[in-house]
C-alpha cells in the first residue's frame, strides 16, 4: 500500500501530473502570493489570480513573481471575488480553488452558490494532513475544521469523502480509527456507541474493503507498543493514516497540540464539492501552503468528478 513519508514526497507526486488551473479567490496576499508562485514554479498549477488587480500586481513585483504569464481578474469585494472563483471552476476552467485574503464563510459561500455546479449533495468537511518530527508516515484527520455538531448521517459522509479522497491520492485502503476515549462500545459514551455503529454500517456500505476499526483511543490508534501492553489485537496495528474525531473541538485540540507541542505541519483541504478546496490561514507557513496545494493537485488529477 501506497504511504506519504512527507509532504515532501506529495510535492514530488504533483510534479510528476500535468499542472492543473487553480483560481485564487482574494489573491491580494504576500502569504498567498509567495505560496502560489512555488506552486507555479515547480509546475504544479496556473494560477487564475482574482482579487484587487493592482495590489496583487504590485506585490507580485515585489517578489519577482511574473504575474503577466497567468490570468489576474480584478473583484472590488470578498464576495465578489468568491463567487468569480467558482464559477471558473463551475464553468471547467479551474480544477481546483484556494482560499486567499478572504474569511471562510464568504469563500464558502461562493462556491456554494446555488447559480453553479459545484455541489455534490454531500456535506462539505474539512481533512488535515500532520508532518510530524519522528513519524515515518503522514497522519490525516477529520474533521476539525468545520462541521460544528454533526448529525450521524453526516458524520458518515465526513468518513466516506476522506475514505475517497485519501484513495485519490493513492493511499489505498487507509488504516482508519474511529476514535473515542475507550475501545469499548458502552452505552454510557454515546461516542463509543456511534462508533461502532460506524464502523459496521461502512464496512457493509463502502463498497470496497476497509481497515477501519472504533471505537479506538488514540494511543490504541497510533502505538503497537500500547496494543502490545493492553494485549489488545488490532488489524491497523497501532499505525493508522487517518483518524476520525468525534468532535470539531477533539480536531482543532489535536491539530494545534500537533502543531505547538510535537512541531508538525498541517496541511488542510476542504472536500465535498467538485473540486478540491485549498483552505489555509495566515498563520499557516509556506511549507503547510504547498503542502495543501500538492494535496489538491494529486486529488484533482487522479479524481473521477463525483455525482
């Protein structure tokens, strides 16, 4: 089965596609800027630049980024320049959009405008990929990022498009935890009871194999060594690519204790439309940028358009 060591081997992965067009709503952003030129630079994409035209020119010059090989469209307003973003996508002209200076909320809105294609009729979630020193694979999570409370029928669709998302990019049959804060199914952790619900009804639904397994502690999850001293058998023996968290608080608590106490690197993308979502703040390094627009290049080129 196919693993991601680091983003560096998705980096390499996406250099090997053709380079896919990507719009980027409010592209007036030194941050962004600096992230799309390395996209660009390595081939990975062509940028559709959208946004104040003369601020994104003018940064652009600051950095030597040749913004008159690649498409600038002007949009006085964040909305405006959502909306722009996806309906090129809409229209086939991007196979993927990046989120620039603008709030998620209106980024979101524009793609799912009502005038455009890209929704699938599945919920939209959030999936984060973790570097992190002293692992030897990647880790990807869901969903720390936007759905808020989640009802069971969208939680098993929040699993399904990281399950397909993850096989997008050639990670075949992910070992995947459901995790809860005990591996046993007890009717006093509601948790634990919806995750082997989960777990059941996917297994007889996906379609295709799965290694999925819940509900499972974290440590259960990640550690052969705690399997071993629990005498606990587990078929992703302590090595899972992807974990499910049972609460947007449990992922954003994790995600930034990856990030300040173990000093990873989170990448995210939004999945669920037509087309992968780039997602990143501003806080977020330039590795983390090319880390999600590699992701995004990978999934775009492999995917078969969802119905």
């Amino acid at each position: 089965m196919m693993r991601y060591r680091s983003f560096s081997d998705v980096v390499e992965e996406a250099r090997k596609r053709k380079p896919i067009r990507m719009s980027v709503a409010a592209a007036h952003d030194l941050a962004v800027l600096e992230g799309v030129k390395e996209a660009a630079g390595l081939g990975m994409i062509e940028p559709i630049l959208i946004g104040d035209a003369r601020q994104i020119n003018q940064m652009a010059g600051l950095m030597d980024f040749r913004t008159e090989d690649f498409e600038v469209i002007n949009a006085d307003t964040d909305e405006e320049a959502s909306f722009t973003a996806a309906k090129i996508a809409s229209e086939g002209r991007a196979q993927s959009i990046m989120k620039g200076l603008v709030n998620t909320t209106p980024f979101l809105k524009g793609v799912l405008n009502r005038e455009l294609s890209l929704r699938t009729g599945r919920i939209f979630s959030h999936l984060s990929a973790f570097e992190i020193p002293g692992t030897e694979q990647l880790l990807f999570m869901t969903d720390g990022g936007i759905n808020i409370a989640p009802d069971y029928s969208q939680k098993k669709q929040i699993v399904v498009n990281a399950l397909e998302f993850l096989d997008q990019i050639g990670i075949d049959c992910p070992r995947t935890a459901i995790l809860a804060a005990n591996e046993l199914v007890m009717e006093t952790m509601p948790v634990t009871c919806e995750a082997g619900r989960l777990v059941a009804e996917l297994k007889a639904d996906y379609g295709k194999p799965l290694l999925l397994e819940g509900p499972l502690p974290l440590d259960l999850a990640i550690s052969k060594e705690s399997l071993l001293h629990k005498g606990i058998g587990s078929e992703l023996d302590g090595k899972a690519d992807l974990l499910i968290v049972p609460t947007i608080e449990a992922g954003n608590i994790f995600g930034k204790a990856i990030t300040y106490y173990a000093h990873g690197t989170m990448a995210g993308i939004v999945l669920g439309a037509r087309v992968p979502l780039v997602l990143n703040s501003r806080s977020d390094s330039a590795k983390a940028k090319l880390a999600s627009i590699a992701l995004a290049v990978v999934s775009a080129t492999n995917a078969a358009i969802p119905v």
